[in-house]
C-alpha cells in the first residue's frame, strides 16, 4: 500500500502513532505522535478526531491491534507455502482441529514458510471484539483498513532486530503482555496475555498512595524493590512459562530477549526482569526510531509497517461482514501526480503530432499541386490527369526500357550487339529455329528454341561459352518437341566490361 500510512497503538494513558510514508524502494517514517489520555476520553472518540486532524493524518490507512486475549492460537501444517492453495483448505483444517466453530468466530493467518513447506499462525478472536473496536473508531472518522494482532505485527520488525536467535521480544504494554518470538528466517511463534497486566496494577491500587498512571522511580512507594517484586510477580511468571514454552517448540535455548512498551520502561524494570529470569535483557532498538523511542513507538511502528506491506498471507480481520470498503486515498496521492504529467505529456505529444501531421499535409499538397502544374505541361495532349506522380512515374518508366532497348546495360553491350554475337558464335551447320531471345534482368539473355537432338542443344551451349561476351552459359531445360525434334531454353549471362 504506497503512501502514507498509519499505525495506532491505544493504551489506557497515552495513544501513540507512528505516520510512515511507503514508497516503491524504500519506507520513510515521517512522524511520531505521543498524546496523553484519560478514561474518559477513551470513551470519547473526540480525542482521536483532533489527533488526527491536527496532525492531516490518513483516517482509512491505518492499522490497529485488538487489544485483548484472543480465543485461541492455532498452528497449522502444510506440505506447501503457495497462499492461494492454503486459502482454499485453510478453514477446514481450522475446523477439523478447533473445539468451537469457526463460522462464529472471526480468524485469519499469518503464513510462515519453512523448508518442509508452511505453518498457518491462525489467530481466533470474538466477533464482537472487532465489532466494539470499529465502534470506537469509527466515530471519530477512522476506518482502519488493516486490524491484526500485534504480536505477530512485531514480525514487520524482523530485518530491525539485532541479537542471536532463537530471539524474543517481550512487549510490556498497558494493555497486554506480548511475545513474538524470532528465528533465522523472521516470526515464529506468538502469544499474549491481558491478565498479568490486569493484576499488575491491580497490586498497584492494593498499595496505599501509588498512583498506577505514575511510571516513575517512586510508582512503587515506599515499599521500594518488595512492592516490585509484588506486584511485577504475574507478568514475571508469565514471561519464565513462555519461555519455557517457546523452547520446547523450537528446541533450543533462546538466544536473545529484547524489551519493549510502556511499562518496560519503569526505571529498575530491565535489571529486575535480568535478575528474575536470570537472563541478560536488552531494549528494543529501531535505528528509525532511535534509543528512548524504540521501547515506546515499536509496536505502533511494526503496526504502521505490517498494515502497509499488507499482502496474502498477512493476518487482517477485515474480512467478511467487517471488510474493508473505504477508498484508497493515499495510493490515489502517490500516483495522482505521476498520472497527471503523464496526462499532460500525452496530450502535448498528441497536439505536436498533429501538429505535424497537417504541416506535412498541406507541404505533400503544395509539391502535388507543383507536379500535377509540371505533368500537365509535359503532356498537354492528356486531358485528365488523377494521379500525376504516378502517371509521371510509369512514363519515367516507359521511356527507360526503351533506352535499355536502344543503349543495351550501362557499360555494356545493346540488345542488337547480343543478337549479334549469338548469330555468329553458332555454327552455320546447325538446323536451329529461334523462337524467342528476350533481356531478364540487366545482364541475363534468355534463348528459347527448337533443334534436331540433344546433342545439337549441347553444340548450341558450347559455341555460346566461347564467346568473350558472356560471362556463363546455362541450360534451364530441354524436351521433346514435334517431328522428333527438340526444345530447348539457355541462358547466357553478359560480362559486365564485355
């Protein structure tokens, strides 16, 4: 999708966006955008109608993720990585191993291809869950054209991420805890989870005087690194079980962990997370973004470059009843221009031409007028003349086979000097009747007669070799003709300095 495009990240105290522009070589970020939020303007889609205006920022091309667990995580097999045969077979497969029926839910697939063929990532989520997110948004004139998870909209950060694999990037937001996991070829496995986050700052309100909208060094009162290890413990335990998780899957130990989202960023998080799972963490890093973005703008970036890359085999919940019906203005944005020079160039090329055309038009007829004025005068005993250059032209050509007729091959003998030498080069024994001698060509004489034998035809080619004025004698054929007698055909080729 060329143009500008949109990822919105919506937590429940700031809403991010990352505006980035897709060209045909290369993808450009234009824009990061940090607003802070209350509840009730979460419930008020106000806010978002002002973001975006004040920031002429495309209402349809964005991309958002659905912001809750979703009812199930599927993996699929297949012997093939081709996406137009899996979309044929993908949902019968979905049903033969589901518990529920897929008719009811709304799924779709990430496809990740592999040697041995492909894995359908299918992810299942509540129809009204799609339902009351587009209710937020579209409110505010938003219409999101690509609603995915964002787990698996992390694998658009692939080429970004720097660190051995097996590689997982934990995403610690204010809505859920995600995990994608990484190996050499880009996303593999995902997961996430809304409850760790939901008891965190449950903990949070159990202690007295902790704000759980303060992220700084103090969120955790006086209680200090207790009250951390407290309320931090469900997403700890939930980050050890999916990495014991994940490396059973892929047999392997992983290599590097990665840290990103709001609350990755609660000063004495990272060392606490090492120190837990004892394990060396780092930050995210997207050289676009820089150092104290990454954390903070990744998932909306991974949104705004999974939604513009969006082709088969990218998971999209707008699909039936909540496809996507919008207009593609930021690709009409891209083209408009291009397709209006090419409209321009088109017509001033076309003018030029036909331009051209009469100038050569009314030229052709002035030099007809003149030839017909000239014809008319070199024959004024022909009274209708339609077609001068013509009729010039075959007069032209009249006169000149006359000349060959009279003045014979330029450099070279008359028709009268062949007739001639032919006459004297055959013996005065031979019985030969002439039927036709006539010029083919500039230098080939054709004979065309009837004799007593055969070997009178022979007699007849070899007086015809010795002659200096022919440079080759050849016999076309010879045949029976009446009373015995025989026809015959020759060709002499003239010398063209005889």
């Amino acid at each position: 999708m060329y143009g500008r495009f949109v990822g919105l990240d919506i937590g429940k105290s700031v809403v991010r966006a990352c505006l980035i522009k897709r060209g045909l070589r290369e993808v450009q970020l234009l824009q990061t955008l940090s607003v802070p939020v209350t509840q009730e303007q979460l419930q008020n889609p106000e806010y978002l109608t002002e973001l975006f205006k004040e920031n002429s920022l495309p209402r349809g091309d964005v991309a958002v993720s659905i912001n809750e667990n979703p009812t199930s995580i599927r993996i699929i097999k297949f012997p093939f990585s081709d996406s137009k045969k899996i979309d044929q077979v993908y949902e019968y497969e979905l049903e033969s191993i589901s518990t529920f029926d897929p008719t009811e839910k709304i799924h779709s697939y990430h496809l990740v291809k592999n040697e041995s063929g492909s894995e359908a990532i299918a992810c299942i989520f509540e129809k009204d869950q799609v339902e009351t997110l587009l209710d937020s948004l579209n409110p505010a004139g938003i219409d999101p054209k690509v609603i995915t998870y964002s787990p698996l909209a992390f694998g658009a950060l692939n080429d970004e991420l720097e660190g051995n694999r097996p590689l997982l990037l934990i995403d610690i937001g204010e809505n859920e805890l995600g995990f994608s996991l990484f190996d050499s070829e880009g996303i593999l496995r995902v997961r996430s989870s809304t409850q760790p986050i939901d008891l965190f700052f449950q903990n949070l309100r159990d202690k007295e005087g902790i704000s759980e909208l303060d992220y700084s060094g103090s969120l955790f009162g006086e209680g200090g690194e207790v009250n951390r290890k407290e309320c931090t413990a469900p997403i700890v335990n939930e980050i050890k079980k999916t990495i014991q998780f994940f490396e059973l899957e892929v047999k392997d130990k992983i290599s590097t962990i990665l840290l990103s989202g709001t609350l990755s960023l609660i000063p004495g998080t990272q060392e606490h997370l090492s120190s837990e799972l004892n394990r060396e963490i780092k930050k995210l890093y997207i050289p676009e973004l820089g150092v104290d973005k990454s954390p903070l703008f990744g998932k909306s970036y991974a949104l705004s470059l999974y939604g513009s890359a969006l082709k088969s085999g990218y998971l999209n919940f707008r699909k039936d009843e909540f496809k996507y019906v919008g207009m593609d203005r930021e690709l009409r944005k891209v083209f408009m221009a291009p397709a209006v020079l090419a409209a321009i160039l088109i017509l001033v090329l076309i003018y030029g031409s036909v331009s051209n055309y009469y100038d050569l038009k009314k030229e052709v007829e002035e030099r007809e007028a003149r030839i017909a004025e000239v014809v008319r005068s070199t024959f004024p005993d022909v009274r209708a003349i339609p077609r001068p250059v013509q009729f010039m032209e075959s007069e032209v050509e009249k006169v000149r086979e006359k000349l060959n007729l009279i003045q014979g091959v330029e450099g070279g003998p008359t028709p009268l000097d062949v007739l001639r030498d032919i006459s004297a080069s055959l013996p005065p024994s031979l019985k030969l009747t002439v039927i036709e001698i006539r010029y083919e060509g500039a230098n080939r004489v054709k004979i065309q007669g009837v004799c007593d034998s055969y070997q009178e035809v022979t007699e007849i080619e070899e007086a015809l070799s010795k002659s200096e004025m022919f440079e080759s004698v050849n016999r076309d054929q010879t045949g029976s003709a009446v009373e015995g007698k025989t026809k015959f055909e020759i060709s002499v080729y003239l010398k063209s300095n005889a």
